[in-house]
C-alpha cells in the first residue's frame, strides 16, 4: 500500500489507564540523577524558567557558579528574564543570597540553594537508623536469618517534630552598594527600600561598579526621570531592579598604553643628573660641545 497505515503499529491501551492527557513512562535510575519535590515541580505561582533554573542550581555540586552572568553564559534566556527568576527563587525561599565576611574587612555574597525551604531546621521525621527490620522488609527488602526464634521488636514511636525557629530579619547589607540604595529616598522619598530589597539589590549596584562606574554616576541614573509627584511609585524595589538591569553600561575599553617617564643618569660631561632611558647619553646641553669635537677629530 502507499499510504501508511497509522493504525497498524498502534496497540491498545492498558486497562485503567486514562484516556486523555499525558501517560508517564518511568525509569529508575541509578546515577546521575536530582530528587525534586512537588512543592516546586508544581508550585502554583513559581514561573516556568524560575522552576527550570531551580531544577538546574540543585543539580548542580556545591561551589559551582549560580550568578546572574555565569548562568546567562549557560542558558538562551537573557539576564533579565535570569535575574528575574532568581528573584523568584528567593521570594519563595528556595535560594538564599548572604553576605559573609572573608575577614580583612572584606565580604562576598554566597548562594544557599535548598532542596526545600526552611528544610535546614527541620528533622528528619523517619531517620535510618531507627527503623524497625519489619518497616524494611515491608519496604521490599528480603531480611537475613538471626536465629530459628524472632525476637519481638518493639514498634517505632515517631519523634515528634521540633518547632521550627522564629524567623528572623536578614541581616543589614553593608558596603557601598547597600549605602547607595539606602540614601536614595534622600534623593526622593518615594525609593524607600527594605533591608531585603537593599540585599538583593546590592549584587546588581556592584556590577555597575565593576565597570567604572562612579556612585554618584549610578544615583543620577536611578533617580532621573522619575513619575512626577504626587504620583506614586509602587514597587520602587521593581523599578530599580528594572534600571539596574536595562541601563547597564558595557565595560570601559583598555586605554592606550601609558608612557613611562625615563629615570635619572649622571651625565658624564657635567656630572649632572638627567632624565635618559641611556645611561651613556649626554645631557642636552653637553650634546653639542659633543658633537663639535667628533667633527673636529674627524
């Protein structure tokens, strides 16, 4: 026949299966694998590539690179839409971005990426170790001969869980960046930031210095061409992020090479001291008494 028959090759679905939407075909792995949970797989407000970076930063080892610009070199998506989503993941306490001291007055911001938030002070409620052999062999694991009589084994209680900590206000950012964003309701009141809008502000003030950028430079560019009063600005931390990101300036290109300034010789005809990358060379006014006795001998 010339026409293919579609049908042919189709076999019939198993019983209880559903007749729409999708059907998962599963594989066990073994190695080179991420457990996510549906907390973020199906969180309900978490957009599409704030998801898929989550995805990406927890499969990544620890150490590796999750900035704004390492991860724009990594994917299509522009830092925008990047910084946009790590925003994203720290709203939902999925990323935590900290400042630490390196000492020597000296601090650098380190990423905390959580398998689920708030999961560093909660207890693990089913430990290993604790578990019953008759909890294993019901978990599918056959258990090795102790003895022609089993002993009783007493049921697990389940520990009861913790309470979790108060949450507490992250700490005040410090650094030029921060004392930047914080003096800008100085220049209009409306720019009043939080302590948490000013932390995750800061990284995106420090790029701008990074490339020569002067503060006074990056507080003309925020403040310029405001909504004139009395009307409001909503979301001033949006609205800085927004500036930080599209008026970005490029780096500075190289400049040209400075010149050197010669050092200092004793000049052998009038032992005085002149500037000459030669150290035989004669000061200008011992050149032409110089040159007229070579003429003179030839």
């Amino acid at each position: 026949m010339a026409d293919p028959q579609f049908s042919a090759g189709m076999s019939a679905l198993p019983e209880g299966v559903p007749r729409a939407g999708v059907l998962h075909v599963r594989h066990r792995h073994t190695d080179r694998f991420t457990v996510i949970g549906n907390h973020l797989a199906q969180h309900p407000r978490l957009s599409a590539a704030a998801m898929g970076l989550a995805l990406h930063i927890l499969s990544l080892p620890d150490g590796a690179s999750v900035t704004a610009k390492a991860l724009t070199l990594r994917f299509p998506e522009g830092e925008t839409t990047i910084r946009r989503a790590l925003n994203e993941l720290e709203a939902a306490g999925y990323l935590e971005r900290r400042r630490v001291p390196l000492g020597g007055g000296r601090v650098a911001t380190r990423t905390f990426a959580y398998d689920k938030p708030g999961c560093a002070s909660e207890p693990d409620p089913h430990p290993a170790q604790d578990l019953a052999p008759s909890v294993v062999a019901r978990a599918g694991r056959p258990l090795p001969p102790t003895g022609s009589v089993r002993r009783p084994v007493a049921p697990v209680q389940p520990r009861p869980p913790s309470p979790s900590p108060p949450s507490l206000p992250p700490p005040p950012a410090t650094g030029p960046a921060a004392d930047l964003l914080a003096r800008l309701r100085v220049a209009d009141p409306r720019l009043l930031l939080s302590a948490r809008d000013i932390q995750r502000l800061a990284p995106a003030v420090e790029d701008w210095f990074a490339r020569d950028a002067a503060p006074a430079q990056v507080t003309r560019t925020l403040t310029a061409n405001l909504p004139r009063e009395p009307e409001p600005i909503r979301h001033p931390a949006r609205f800085l992020e927004h500036r930080l990101a599209t008026l970005l300036p490029p780096p500075l290109p190289a400049g040209p090479a400075r010149h050197t300034l010669a050092p200092l010789h004793t000049c052998d005809g009038c032992e005085r001291a002149h500037r000459t990358h030669d150290p035989a060379e004669l000061c200008a006014d011992c050149r032409p008494a110089a040159r007229a006795t070579t003429r003179a001998a030839a």
